[in-house]
C-alpha cells in the first residue's frame, strides 16, 4: 500500500503514519493527510475518491474524517467535492433499488456529515430526508400503500433518526423550520403506523421493567424516537460523535456546497389480491427478510457500570451503532477487536462493549455471523485489554447465567456453545464453586441443565480428564460431566441366554466377513438368510447396527467408512419407517454416553439416505424421549440437526436450479446469436460473384454450421439438467411439507397430554363430591394433621394455574423449541401454513400451542381468547 492510501485508511488511529504518539491528534491527521492528498489529486484523482468512498463505507465510524477530508479538499478542487457528491448520489440510488440495508444506512450517514462540512446544501439532506418519509408514510397507509411492508417504512425511518446524532447540531443551527418539519413529519409517521412488539424476538422472555425505566413495551423505532427526542431537547449536544470539522469550520464554510439531486425509493410493492392473515403474512416474512428490525441493546450491567452519569441520557445509546452497525459487520474477526479497543470516544466503554457484542449473538432469529465469529472476537478483546475485559465477560456470563431460565431456548443453546468455546481457549479455567449450588436444585432446573451442558460441550472440545481436572476446586460438579466411557456396545458382556448366544455369534461372524473385506451385496443375503428369516427383522437390525457401528466406532473417519461400504445394508434393513427408527435406537444405544457421537452417527445415515428426517422426528417423540426434553439438549441437537439437514438441501437444490437456469439462458442467447450469424453468412454466400469469395464464405457457413449443432447440444443438455434439477427440488418440497406435518403433529400431541392433564381443576384438599354434606366431628388438630396442611399447602403452591413446577418447566422447553423452530425456519414454513392451519392447529389445539408457532411466524395471534399458558408460565 502506497504512503498516501495508508494514511487515508489509518486517519484517526494511533499508527507509525501519523507518528505513533501516545497522543492522537485528529486536527493535525486531516492537515496531513489533505496536504499529501492534494498533491497527489492530479495523477491519481480517481483513486482518491474511490478509496474515500470505500473507507467511508467500510469504515463508517471514522465517516465524519473523511467528510472533513473532502470537504477541505473541495476548497482546493471544487471538481473533486462535486464528483464525490455526485458518487455518493449514485450509490445511495443504488443501494435504495437493490435494497442494501447496511450499505444504505452507512452512506445516510456519510451524506449528513458532507452537509457538516459545507459540501452538500443543508436543504439537499432534508430533501433526502423527506423522500425517505414521503415513502414510508405511502407504505404504511391503509388504502393506497401495503402496511405488510412496514418493515420497510420502518428502516427508511430508521435511517432518518439513525443520521440525525451525527448532523442534528448543524441542521438546527442552519434550516430549523425544515428539521422540525422532519421531526414533526416522523411523529406523524409514529403515529399512524402499527406498534409492533414481538416478544419471540426478544432474548428475554421477561416483562421485567428495565433499570433505565425505558418502557419494554416500545418496539425498536419507538424506543430510537424517544432517545431523538431526549437528543433534540438537549440541543443535539453528544459527546461520543466525532466533530472533526469544528475545527475547520472558518475555512469549510468559505467552500462551495452542491445540491444532491432527487432521489427515488423503489415502488410499493403490489398488495395481495385477496387480503388475508396469510397473504399479508407472507408478504411481511418478505419484507422481514430484506429490511430485518434493529434491536435495543440487553441490559446485563447496573447502569452505573455502563453509562457514566454526564452523558447516561445523550450519548451511550449511540454506542451500539458504532459496534454493531460498524466493525461486527464490516470488519475481518483480526481487525475488528483492534478498531473497537481504540474507538473514539470519551468514556470507558467495556461493559457497553460486552453488552453490544452480546446482543448481536443472541439476535433472533439469526445473527449476522456463526457464532465462532463471536467467540474469537471475544478472545481477542480479552487479550487486547487483559486488565479489563475478561472482568467484564465473566461479570456478563454470570448475569446471563442468573437469568438463564428467562433466556429464549434458541439463546440458551447459543450461550452454552459459546460460553464452552470460550473457555476452552483459557485452559478451561472458571470459578465453578460459585456454582455449586446447582446440585441442590432438581435435574430439570435450567441453571443445573445449562452447568451440565456446558460440561458436556467442553468434554467435546477436550477430553474427559482434563474437564474432571478443571473442576479441582469444586470436584463434586464430577456429578454434573457425561459418564466417562465410550461405546456400550451390546455384545461385549456376560452371557445372557441362548438369544444372547445366538446374536453374539452372529455379531463375532458379520465382523469377520467386515475384516475380509466382503461387499455389502454379499452381506446382506446373509444377514435375510440368517438372521431375518429364523430370529426377525428386529434382531437383525440390533446385530448389524451394533456390529457395524462399533466397527466404526474408533474414529469419525472409520464411521464415515462403515456407512459408505455397508450402507446398502442398513438401507435394506431400514426399509421402512418403522424400522428406520429401530435403527436410530440401536444408534442411541450405543452411544448412549456420547451426546456428540449420537448426532453424528444419526446425521451421517440421514446424509447417506438411510433413515429419514421424519423417522428421526418420531424417534425424538417416542414415549421413551419425551421426558427427557427438559433435563438436556442431547434429542433437541438431533432434532435441529435434521430439520437444519433438510433445509441446506432445499437451499442447494434452489441454487442449483437458479444456476441450471442461467445455464440454459446463456446456451439460448448464445445459440440465438451464432444462429444469426449462420443466416447472414448464407445470405453472404448466395450474393458473392467470385469463386474465392465463395469458398470462404461457404467455409464459414460450414463452421457456423457445426458451432450451432454444438450450441444446441449444449443447450439441450442444460436443459434437461435443469428439469431434472427441478424434479429433485419438488421432491425435496414435497418432503419438507410432510416433515412439517410431521413435526408440528408431534409437536402438538405430546403437548395437548401434558397440557390437558396439568390444566384439569382437580381439588387439592377439602371434602370430595360425596362428602360435602357429611356431619363432622371437631377435635383438636394433631401434629401430623399440621404436617399434612403443610404438604397440601405445598401441593397447592406447586400447582399454581394447574402445573407442577417439573412440568411447567417441561412445558416452557418444548414451547420455546417449538417457537425456536418455527422463527428459524418461518420462510419456508408460510407455504404451508393454511394446510397446517387446516389439518394440525384445529380449533380444539392448546392456545399456548398455536400462540407459539404464531409468534414464531409474526403472525397475530386473535383466534383464541384467555392467557395463555407461556404467559402463566
């Protein structure tokens, strides 16, 4: 990188271009690197202006230096300033047509600081402004817009409020009347739009008042509106936005400003011809996914710790737009912990720093990256400021750790995943005496559930002694770790009777044939000949699943060889449902103490198309599974993995058809065209007078000929791969729509029993129907009838609205998976939701039930009156 562009991109940091001093100058940065920039205009302008342009965009917290930058470039060459007003016109159109959320919201704010520093008019910003809320006012209203698109409305709003921190200042110190007039414009939006508060979104599921007293009930814009208006009454006054251009404002305000131009926002999109819950559910799951909400940041620390008491009410609220929007976006794991240690602010910022990273990884449905990204950011952040941070994660995970049965189930397992990674790259060192007490509560207690699942993932990342020796301090969570051994492979114990006999020999000969090598259509009549037809198909499956998985069993690579050579025979044995689930039993039984490897084995088999995603569904709700819901995560990894399983197929299938059409769209173009080449060649040829001028142009017929033939060939063949590419792709949806019948049906049935049989009145205590009139005799009471009042009491305490606390905690977990399961995956669901109101959610369905998956899909939830249960719960 050449010294100039260097400097441009290190503006504003402590770095060797700038001296490396211990203290950071911004006004003598810009000097600098404006009077280097200005030499350099002539020879290489254009690469001036595209690296501003990329740095203001990929690096938006340093926007208002490069705003000042061009600004006082402009004063020097007034054809520079124009033609980056008119660049930034041109990509804000453009990432208003192909809807670019981020790139969008960055370039709103990039315009506002070039109106700071004198390059665009103050007028032409609130022209911009103006269109943006012109639009979103049309969208959301009832009769000549679409409100399904509100999400949309919402995010032009948002860009609005979202530009005005860093331009409030200079808007009301130059055109007042027209800032109010945008401030009285978004009021009015406020409004007349719907209030949208979706508590499946929320990573909490509490109706807690927060500490800062900010009203829960506010969705996102809401909230931002209220904290503009604080800004606004304390005139635009905020210390942890960057004002270089003060500075230079004698010199800036001598520059000339250029007027921005119109600018368009895309058309509505059509409303639905029938209007419905459903087509308007759809059509706002669309808009969902283009324009997604921004959310407030959780609130893990006591405000004392993250907001310092001068600017608790003007400038911390700002900090998540610079850490969220900025560097977790659009910076490389390596580069984002350096840039968010040195942000330019004037306060600490650790716990705000904790508190933002941790709302993005428990963004719902989906955060922006893996949760690996996360993970490592946090790492480098611990090193980076070894005397702070690691303070301030330990203080979040012990927050988050006291409220983990209020956490969404979905953010439940992202903790626990994180938070066992986490650990495994500082030698697994935590205080877990201070969480000793877990083994007081009972084994389907959230806190104890979440201590043994992290336990468990970090034997994943380990081994299981070293875990047991991470727990020297408080040895007796041993209690809490898987158990120790491998495999519990069925026939390496005593006899147990003749059958036993039978199938061990049987396993000790499928063995042998395995060592030699034997193919799996030579097995297989064995197995029909030996096993099935004298002891049944059931024992068949438990000899050959048994023998085959514990061959494989040393490594994943010797399990991925056992099911690619003898798959054929699993595959034979699993032939239907039914026995597909006897499979995936013997599969759980043998590795019965490894949660991981169980996962494992069952998704390579689905992989391999030896048992199916609805077989794997119904194992998980076999009566045997399903009081296991609650007490670990080990049937609902299985259960994720396979519905995650089908859903990456659908999205390949998808992409592979979309690039099958593009094939065979390139192959018509292209034979189109050598087909109009061929015509006018022969035209050529039939008007040529010389016998020279007629052999080239009947070789060139010729060649054209045979380059059409091939042309046609290729398209043909792309052809058919594209039809036999969509006929995979309808199979695939047709799969999809029985595995969600499936699903939701199970779902519903196990909890329509547990429900009706909690939620039935019974009494307690009292006399029974028969015994209301009977004579009673008083006596004194004795202390063993005070012991029973004490029991009663405590039953009536424990069945609250109708529920033992077990059972309520049973009914919170599957709730929240089944909602977890449904906002994961609520794009693919909508197709189906009018078959699946129709067959599953019936009338005589739970409300908690159908309130669930409704506020999984967004989706209003007016069909059923009364609480419901997840709110007595």
């Amino acid at each position: 990188m050449s010294s100039w562009r260097s400097m441009v991109v290190r503006i504003g940091e402590r770095c060797l271009e700038y001296g490396n001093g211990n203290h950071m100058d911004p006004e003598a940065h810009i000097e600098t690197c404006c009077g280097i920039l200005w030499r350099e205009l002539d020879q290489f302008g254009d690469d001036v202006l595209l690296l501003l342009m990329q740095c203001a965009e990929e690096l938006p917290h340093k926007s208002p230096f490069y705003a000042t930058l061009v600004g006082l470039l402009n004063l020097e060459d007034e054809d520079f300033g124009r033609k980056v007003v008119e660049e930034t016109h041109a990509k804000l159109q453009d990432y208003l047509d192909t809807e670019n959320c981020n790139k969008l919201r960055i370039l709103m704010r990039f315009l506002t600081v070039l109106m700071c520093s004198n390059v665009i008019l103050p007028g032409a910003l609130i022209e911009v402004f103006e269109t943006l809320l012109s639009s979103a006012a049309t969208t959301v209203d009832e009769e000549g817009g679409n409100p399904a698109w509100q999400a949309r409305a919402d995010f032009y709003i948002f860009c609005i409020l979202a530009s005005l921190p860093w331009g409030g200042l200079e808007l009301l110190e130059r055109v007042p009347e027209e800032l109010d007039r945008i401030m009285a414009g978004i009021e009015a939006y406020l409004s007349i739009r719907k209030h949208i508060v979706e508590p499946a979104y929320f990573a909490f599921d509490t109706n807690e008042q927060r500490e800062d007293n900010t009203d829960v009930g506010l969705d996102f814009l809401e909230d931002l509106w209220k904290r503009i208006q604080s800004l606004s009454d304390n005139g635009w006054k905020i210390d942890s936005v960057p004002r270089p251009h003060l500075a230079f404002e004698a010199r800036l305000v001598t520059g000339k400003s250029y007027d921005f131009g119109p600018v368009t926002c895309p058309e509505q999109p059509v409303p639905p011809s029938t209007i419905s819950d459903v087509t308007a559910g759809r059509q706002r799951q669309e808009a969902e996914l283009k324009y997604p909400q921004r959310i407030r940041r959780l609130q893990l620390f006591p405000l004392s710790k993250t907001e310092e008491m001068s600017i608790r009410s003007s400038s911390s609220w700002i900090f998540p737009y610079h850490v969220c929007g900025n560097f977790l976006i659009y910076f490389s794991r390596k580069e984002c912990p350096v840039y968010m240690v040195g942000l330019p602010v004037s306060f600490r910022y650790e716990y705000l720093m904790a508190e933002t990273i941790f709302t993005q990884l428990f963004l719902l449905p989906r955060p922006p990256f893996k949760i690996i990204y996360y993970t490592v950011v946090i790492i480098d952040l611990c090193k980076a400021l070894p005397g702070a941070f690691p303070a301030v994660v330990a203080g979040a995970v012990r927050a988050l750790f006291d409220k983990v049965g209020e956490l969404d189930m979905e953010c439940r397992t992202r903790f626990v995943h994180w938070f066992a990674h986490h650990l495994s790259n500082f030698q697994f060192i935590w205080p877990w005496n201070e969480w000793t007490h877990v083994l007081d509560l009972p084994k389907w207690s959230p806190q104890r559930v979440f201590a043994q699942e992290v336990l468990e993932k970090e034997v994943r990342l380990s081994y299981w002694d070293k875990i047991k020796e991470s727990l020297e301090t408080s040895p007796e969570l041993g209690e809490l770790l898987p158990p120790k051994g491998g495999i519990c492979f069925k026939y390496s114990g005593e006899s147990q009777g003749e059958q036993y006999e039978a199938e061990l020999a049987f396993s000790a000969e499928l063995s042998s044939m395995v060592k030699e090598k034997k193919l799996a259509r030579e097995i297989y009549p064995w197995v029909e000949e030996k096993i099935i037809l004298v002891h049944g198909h059931k024992v068949a499956i438990e000899v050959v699943v048994q023998t085959l998985l514990h061959i494989g069993s040393k490594s994943f690579t010797h399990l991925v060889t056992v099911l690619e050579r003898y798959g054929y025979v699993l595959s034979k044995l699993a032939s239907d449902e039914s026995n597909q689930i006897l499979v995936i039993s013997e599969v759980a039984k043998l590795w019965q103490n490894s949660a991981q490897m169980t996962a494992i084995a069952i998704d390579r088999m689905m992989g391999y198309r030896i048992i199916s995603n609805i077989a794997i569904v119904s194992w998980v709700f076999s009566p045997a599974n399903i009081e296991q819901f609650h007490t670990s995560d080990r049937l609902w990894e299985v259960l994720r993995n396979a519905v995650s399983k089908t859903y990456n197929r659908i999205s390949d299938l998808r992409k592979g058809v979309a690039s099958a059409e593009k094939s065979v769209q390139n192959a018509i173009e292209s034979f189109t065209k050598v087909q109009a080449d061929l015509e006018s060649a022969e035209a050529l040829a039939e008007e040529v007078d010389t016998e020279e001028l007629q052999s080239e142009a009947t070789n060139k017929v010729k060649r054209l000929k045979a380059q059409a033939e091939k042309l046609k060939e290729e398209e043909s063949s792309a052809q058919e791969s594209l039809e036999a590419k969509d006929a995979l792709l309808s199979r695939a949806l047709q799969e999809n729509e029985a595995l969600l019948f499936v699903l939701y049906k199970n779902f519903t049935d196990v909890l329509m029993k547990h429900l009706l049989d909690d939620l039935i009145d019974k009494p307690i205590d009292g006399p029974g129907p028969d015994q209301g009139d009977s004579m009673t005799v008083d006596k004194e009471p004795s202390a063993m009838d005070a012991d029973d009042d004490d029991e009663r009491r405590n039953q009536r305490f424990a069945k609250s609205n109708g529920l033992h606390a077990e059972e309520q905690e049973w009914c919170r977990v599957t709730l929240g998976q089944i909602r977890a399961l449904t906002r994961q995956y609520a794009a693919e669901i909508w197709p189906h939701i009018e078959k699946l109101d129709a067959e599953v959610f019936t009338g005589d369905v739970h409300p908690s039930i159908v309130r669930a998956v409704y506020d999984g899909l967004r989706r209003p939830f007016s069909q059923f009156e009364g609480d419901s249960l997840m709110e007595k719960i």
